[in-house]
C-alpha cells in the first residue's frame, strides 16, 4: 500500500524552444504539435521495421531464425507504443486537415504490420467501447465474469477473437450507424484477404509479418481492457471512478503516452495524453471521494497477470491509497478481492 503523498513521474509536454529542420517541416502538418513522438514512432517503424517485413515476405528471403527475431523485436519493442498511438490518434486528428490524407499511413500501413485491421480500432474503441463505457452493451464489458479467473478470461478472449467481425458490425447496425459497420467490414477482409494471398506466395511470412501480431495484439488489447475495467463497485457500474483503474509512475505510461490514466481517459477522452497527469493531480479530490483503484508502477497487463495468479498481496503492496481510507494491507486486499467479483 503506498502513501497518499503523490509525486508524477510520467511524461509532461515540455515546449521545445527550437526545433530542428525535420521537425520544422513535421510541426506544419501535426494537427496538435504535441504529438511529435508520433512522427518519430513512425519514422523508426517506417525505416526499421517495414524493411525487415519485406525482406521475409519476398519468395527465398525466409528463415525461422530471423523471422523470431523480427517477430520478439517488433512486438516487444514497437508493438505497445504504436497501439497507444493508434489509440490517441483515434481521439484527436493526427494531422491538419488539409493533410488528413497522411492519416492512412498510420491506418493501412503501419497498423497492419501490428495486427491491427484498417478501420476496426477506431469504430471499436471510438464508436463502441467509449459510448457504452464497459456497461451491459459494451461488445468487451467485463461485469458479467469473476474479473479474476483465467477461465473467465479466456471466455472473454476467445469470444472476442472469433465473434468480433460479426458482432461489432451487427452492433453498428442496430444502432443505425451502417457506415460504420461498413469501415469495420471492409478493413477486417481487406486484412483477411492480403493474410491469404500472402499464404499463397509464403504462408511462413503471413505467419510471422501479420497473423501472429495479430492473434497476440488482440489479446494483449483484451487483457489490458480486462486490468482496465477489473475493479468494479457493482452499485455504481456506470461510475468511471468505480468501474475503471488509473496506473501511475509506471513504464507503460511513459512508452505508451500516459496510457494508464484509464479513469481520467473516460472522464475527458478528448484530453491531449500529455495532460492527464496534471489532470489527475488538480482533480486527486474528486479520486478521494469516489473510493477508486489507483495503483503505482503497473500497468494494466501486469494488473491483468497478477489477478490471474490471485496475486492480491503483490497488488495491494502497489495500490495507492488516497484519501487514507485502510487500515492495512488485508483491508485492501478485501476492497480488491470485492471489485473483482462477477454481477
């Protein structure tokens, strides 16, 4: 249980007071100059891993040992970060918009190396998952399941893996928004269609370049939304203090542009991600009134790993208690193990 004394140490905006030529010419077409380690993420994916991709995908090029190395290389190091990013530049424009045309590089070329299907992240995360807000409609809620079982877990995760190209369309239809069951439709197959004319050419390179990111982002999107939305005060579900978890001081939030502060995120989710640690600051009083899950130094798959193992004492030992509310580390652990519990 950590103190109720916060210091942040994740990433803040700080103005550069010149900017280099490349930069210069960048700046001018970011919508929000803020979002510069974006255009360095996708210069070191462009020149680094896109390169690497095509060599395994041309015919005679392949090798396992090389394809492993890509393959713990690109996931481990670039994987993360370029989700976060996809995931920012989903709520606010990436790009001026008279240059909104560059925004498809981030969508059709760069997501697809990451598993990630054109169109399917925005009108998931955007146009679903932040208009139910994890509540009973929601395609991934997580009330329904014991929020500490892998069984659970692995329900959520296979049900998401197979039904999602049906469901979220079917979704979108019922709540007459065709157009973006159609987005959705067309970049799942289109995904779909170039993994099958690349097993024709060199089923070993589909398989390491675009079906195994895609198979492992999807679940390590899924098991981030479960850590996310684990701790769930169920009477008060609709709650963002009560159904959601803020990680702080942790290295997710500074690869991954402040990614842990999940309750904020729902609170304001057009806030620029360099303003959310100030945000949370100004706004701690609110935090100590709603009795919410805050823990230092996780992120939320690790939240996610520690509760399939029922690893509660190591949980309670990162959970930051504010507003002084328990006694000691067994309270907590009965506060977390309540939250936990399936609707």
């Amino acid at each position: 249980m950590k103190s109720t004394t916060i210091s942040l140490r994740d990433p803040l905006y700080k103005r550069t007071e010149k900017y280099n030529l490349l930069e210069k010419f960048f700046v001018q077409l970011l919508h929000d100059e803020r979002d510069l380690p974006f255009i360095y993420l996708c210069l070191k994916v462009t020149f680094l891993v896109l390169p690497f991709s095509m060599y395994l995908i041309i015919p005679g090029h392949f090798s396992f040992w090389i394809a492993t190395i890509y393959l713990i290389f690109n996931c481990s190091i670039f994987m993360p970060p370029v989700v976060l990013m996809t995931h920012s530049t989903s709520h606010r424009k990436f790009f001026k918009q008279k240059y909104r045309y560059l925004n498809y590089y981030l969508i059709w070329i760069i997501g697809p190396f990451y598993g990630l299907s054109p169109n399917t992240f925005f009108a998931h995360h955007i146009g679903m998952h932040h208009i139910e807000n994890n509540l009973p409609h929601d395609l991934n809620c997580t009330i329904p399941y014991q929020r500490d079982s892998i069984i659970d877990f692995g329900i959520y995760f296979f049900k998401f893996l197979f039904f999602i190209i049906f469901n979220l369309p079917r979704y979108f239809m019922k709540n007459n928004r065709s157009y973006l069951a159609k987005k959705v439709l067309f970049g799942e197959f289109s995904f779909i269609l170039l993994c099958l004319a690349l097993i024709f050419i060199n089923w070993q390179s589909a398989l390491f370049v675009f079906i195994i990111p895609c198979i492992l982002v999807r679940f390590l999107m899924l098991a981030g939304n479960w850590g996310e939305h684990a701790f769930i005060d169920s009477h008060h579900v609709e709650n963002f203090y009560r159904n959601s978890v803020t990680n702080i001081n942790c290295l997710h939030n500074r690869r991954c542009f402040n990614n842990g502060y999940h309750i904020g995120h729902h609170l304001r989710p057009g806030m620029h991600w360099t303003e959310l640690p100030q945000d949370f600051l100004k706004n701690i009083h609110c935090y100590i009134d709603e009795k919410p899950v805050i823990f230092e130094g996780l992120d939320s798959v690790l939240v996610w790993f520690h509760l399939m193992i029922k690893n509660y004492r190591y949980l309670a030992s990162r959970f930051v208690d504010v507003g002084n509310r328990y006694l000691d580390q067994e309270e907590v652990i009965a506060f977390l193990k309540e939250r936990t519990k399936k609707s």
